[in-house]
C-alpha cells in the first residue's frame, strides 16, 4: 500500500489494461464456444464437455414503442395486454423537493430507500 497518488494513478491504470485485455480474450474464447455450440435464439441449452458443464444462452432485448402502444392498447383486450406500469423514481424530481419543497419530501423521505453507491474513480 502507497500513499503516492500518482504511483497509485498509475497502478490503477495499470491493472484497468490488464481487466479490459482478460476481457477481451474472455469475450473471444465465448466466441469461440458458441461458434462450436451453437446458439438459440432465445432460450438456453447446456453442454457436457469434460468435467465442465457450459451453458449458452440466446436472449431477446425488447423495448415498448409508446406511441404506437398508446395507438393501439384499447383494441387489446385488458387481460391480454403484455404490458405492466410500474412506479419509477425520478430522481431530479426528488432533488427538487428535498430542496424547495422541504414538507412535501418529509411527507414522502419514508417511502423513499437511500443508500450509498460505489464510488467512482477515473484517472486520465
């Protein structure tokens, strides 16, 4: 342990090279498996291969288009729409409060879970 900033500026450089090269070549060789293996389009299958059980997955990123389901969700049947609304935080909006509006977000602070991120560190 150092307590050089820039020798640790540089370590951390240093090893950010080496995760991103581990990663790479981690990405390759999946490469390399699935073009041996195959792969569904959505959906998973596990293969035996030695003592090793490798499982590849296949999976489908879907996005609602809000207009064109805002034109068309009263011609689906209620019980049959695939579509789910659900409470967000917005987050600008909870700043605000908690700064002009100090009884409103006493009001609403208990329904409200705060916990400390990850720091972040860029050294350039």
């Amino acid at each position: 342990m150092t307590d050089n900033l820039e020798e640790l500026a540089g370590q951390w450089r240093a090893a950010k090279r080496a995760e991103e090269r581990a990663r790479d070549e981690r990405v390759n060789i999946e490469q390399q498996i699935i073009t041996l293996t195959g792969c569904k389009e959505e959906g998973s299958k596990t293969h035996e291969a030695g003592e090793f059980k490798i499982t590849v997955t296949g999976k489908l990123n879907r996005k609602l288009d809000i207009p064109i389901w805002n034109d068309i969700e009263s011609k689906i049947p209620e019980g049959l729409r695939p579509v789910t609304y659900k409470p967000s935080l917005d987050t600008k909006g909870l700043r605000y409060l908690e700064n002009n509006e100090p009884d409103i977000y006493r009001m609403i602070s208990g329904a409200i879970e705060t916990k400390p991120a990850k720091p972040s560190v860029t050294v350039k």
